[in-house]
C-alpha cells in the first residue's frame, strides 16, 4: 500500500498542500464553478418562464372547455324544452292517442324489465 508524500515542489510552488486557496481549487476551477452556477441559474430562469406561460395556455383552454360546456348545455337545455312543448302541445291535441302510446311504452318497459330478472335468477 502506498502513502502519498508531498514533495518539495508540491509544496513551495502552491504555496502548500492545498494551494493558495485554501481549498485546493485553482482559479480556473472556481472560474467554471461560476460558470455552471450562472448557466444553472439561466436556466432555471427560462424553465420558470416556460412552466408561467405552459400555466397561462393551460388556464386560457380550460376557460375555453368551460364556455363550450357552457354553450353545449344550453343548447341541450333548450331542445329539451322544445321537446316538452313539442309533446304538451300533441297530448293537449290528441288525448286518447297519447294515453295508449303511455300505455304501450309501459307494457314494453315492463317486459324489459321482467325479461331481466328472470335471465338474472337463472
């Protein structure tokens, strides 16, 4: 196993074992760590102004998702109500017609759902 020994020349052109810095680092490698640290700080700069604006476009689609939602259920609201007049007015017209159309879609419901609980029990 060997041991490091400093030599004469490690010692009087450093200034000592550890360099003039105290440290051991030149100052080229305190010139790059500066460097890195601005480069690091840039771009944590441009990755905050990217993620603000990605925030800003995601707020303006889901602005934009809510007014068509918005839209859409209003137009739904509105046919429904249609629909409501449309079957008022038809039931008001012709009474008896609508009563056994009531009872047909019943009698059919009905049978659905009796159909079904038997295939369920079996």
């Amino acid at each position: 196993m060997s041991t490091y020994k400093p030599t004469t020349n490690d010692t009087t052109q450093t200034g000592g074992p550890m360099g003039q810095h105290g440290a051991g680092t030149s100052s080229s490698d305190q010139r790059f760590a500066q460097e890195a640290t601005h480069k690091a700080q840039d771009m944590a700069a441009k990755a905050s102004a990217q993620a603000e604006d990605l925030s800003h476009k995601a707020e303006s689609l889901a602005a934009q998702g809510k007014a068509k939602v918005d839209e859409w259920s209003a137009q739904a609201r509105d046919t429904l109500n249609e629909y409501c007049d449309t079957t008022a007015t038809y039931v008001r017209q012709k009474p008896i017609t609508s009563l056994l159309i009531a009872a047909a879609a019943g009698a059919v419901v009905a049978m659905c759902c009796k159909t079904t609980t038997h295939y369920r029990r079996h």
